[in-house]
C-alpha cells in the first residue's frame, strides 16, 4: 500500500455507492487507479423545501449502501485495502422525479426552522455515532444547504458542538462551489472546508485544454483568497464530468441528451488537476462517481459521468499516483 495521504495529506478520492451488496473484489480496482478514499452518501428525505422534518428511509427503500449495514460493511472492506472513508450524508427533497435542489430548503417561520434544526441535528448525529462506531476518518456535517446555512451561523455552531461530543476524526462541510463556500460563516468550526466543485469553466462545447485551464483561472483566486481568510484547507468533496460535449459549460447537470464525447470527460479532468493539485492549499478531491458494479464493457457508449473504462480514468489514475506534478506536460494531453 502506497499511502500517499500520509506523506502529503491530500485525499485521492472518489464518491462510491454499493446499489447491493459487494465483496472485496471492487476494491482492486480502486487501488490500482490509487485511490486511497471513498466518500459515502447516505440520506435523509425531505417531502418539500418546507417541510421542517427529516427521515431516514427503511431499508428496503435505499440503496444497500445507503443502509447502515452497507456504510459499515464498505468502510471494513475498504480499511483491509487502505483505504479511508468520508461519510457525507445529504437530503433529498421531494421525490425522484419531482426533486428539488437542497439549496432551496426554506422555512415560512422562524418556529418552522427551529423544528427544522431539531430534525437536522438528530439526522446528522445518528450518522455521526455511524462514522464515529465504523472508526470512518472523516464526516460531512452537511452539504449544499445554502439556504440553511446563511443566516443560521448559531445554529450551525451548535451542531458542530454537538457532533464532536459523538465523533472524534476530522469533520467538514461541503459547500456549493458559488455563493455558499465564500460566505459560509462557520469554518473555523471545521477542520477542512469542502466545496461541491461544479464550477463552469467553458460557454462552449468541447473546448481545448488551453481554454479548460482559462476557466479554472477565473475561479481559483476566490478559492485562494478564502482558504487563506479562514486558514483551513480546501477539498473538492465532490466534482465531476460527464463524457459528453458540454461537460464543462454546466457540469452540475445530469442531461443524458448530449453528445457523447469521452476525451471532453478526460480533458475536464486535466485540466481540475493541472490547475489545482500543485496548490499548496489544495488537499484533495473526490470523483463523482464510482459505481463498484459498474459494467465497463458499456463505457464507450454513455455520456454519464463515471470515469471507469474511459480516458478519464486514466487521467485520475496518473494525478493520483503520486504528488509530485507531472514532468511532461505533452506526455499529459488527453
């Protein structure tokens, strides 16, 4: 086992989900791409935006690696190949198809948000005694509440209190990569601020590399200037790209209507890694999305952002083995 992390603390990561239940078997496949942590998602379901109550859906409604069995299960097998986990639950809101974005979530009254936080903080420590008991590395106190987040500073501090009464590793808030990360006003509470990484970095589709890294330019000031206001490090919880044509022009959407395009997927990668990896407040990222029981023999002919069985994989497997940047960067070109 390599362990990079432990010579330079940046998280080679991807964000793993087990629909049913896996062996060890799909791990290697992990470890040959170096990669040294998994972030898992479990969730709480909300019936609207306005609902002040949160649920932990039964079991045979979820994803088995959503269970509490399967989160367990996940960090033992991937602990026996060195490899450490980030729990990161999140909401879902209304139903699958009639979903809402979790940055939209609004009480009508002040009584509404106190029941709201109530419902929350029993969410987040049930998932904090889970990491806490499975001995995971790292947890998620939240992720994209933007409008829970702002205006609510107390209340949050107040759940970070909480949770480190339960949970003893490192702990993190992953933030929509606009508005949110720059204004959230409780990282000194944390020890790492995460950001969902979505950030657009072309109005074209299939842009070079050349204009890939331009874009990432025009973000990394603001992501420089706010880690070194709040003197923690910065950590891509989340980011990735579709194999299609437009992956970088709004790379938060899941549209399966555009055009196929498996080097555009590898070049977004690059391009993240060029431009962020060699930060020294950079430490980490983690690829959306792994699927452990994922048929490669299709990948040519999807547009969905898994990186397994395409270039991109290629991509984070290099960036990933080492971290040092790449002598060549001609040998880099997708």
């Amino acid at each position: 086992m390599r362990d990079y992390f432990s010579r330079d603390g940046r998280m080679r990561g991807v964000c793993f989900v087990a629909g049913r239940k896996i062996d060890e078997s799909v791990f290697e496949p992990l470890v040959k791409n170096n990669v040294e942590w998994i972030s898992q998602t479990p969730f709480g379901w909300m019936r609207s935006a306005d609902s002040s109550e949160i649920q932990i859906a039964a079991a045979g409604d979820i994803f088995w690696g959503e269970t509490d069995e399967g989160l367990a299960a996940t960090a033992r097998l991937a602990r026996q190949f060195g490899i450490r986990t980030l729990l990161k639950p999140h909401l879902w809101v209304a139903g699958w198809r009639d979903t809402v974005w979790t940055g939209e979530i609004r009480m009508k009254s002040e009584e509404a948000w106190k029941a709201w936080f109530e419902s929350y903080r029993l969410f987040i420590l049930h998932y904090a005694e889970v990491a806490e008991k499975n001995r995971m590395e790292a947890l998620a106190v939240g992720a994209e509440l933007q409008g829970a987040t702002l205006g609510h500073e107390e209340e949050w501090r107040e759940i970070v209190r909480r949770v480190r009464e339960v949970y003893h590793g490192k702990l993190t808030y992953a933030a929509n990569w606009d508005h949110e990360f720059e204004a959230l006003p409780f990282w000194d509470a944390l020890d790492f601020a995460g950001v969902q990484a979505y950030f657009p970095l072309s109005e074209k589709s299939d842009p070079s590399l050349e204009e890939l890294l331009a874009g990432w330019n025009r973000h990394l000031p603001m992501l420089e200037r706010v880690a070194a206001r709040i003197r923690r490090p910065v950590v891509f919880t989340e980011i990735g790209y579709k194999s299609s044509d437009r992956a970088s022009v709004e790379p938060w959407v899941w549209s399966t209507r555009d055009r196929i395009n498996l080097e555009q997927q590898a070049r977004c990668y690059e391009a993240m890694f060029r431009a962020s990896w060699g930060k020294p407040r950079f430490k980490g990222a983690y690829v959306w999305k792994w699927f452990p029981l994922y048929d490669t023999g299709r990948s040519a002919g999807d547009n969905n952002f898994s990186p397994q069985g395409k270039p991109a994989e290629k991509v984070l497997a290099r960036w990933y083995s080492s971290p040092a940047v790449p002598a060549s960067p001609a040998a880099s070109r997708p």
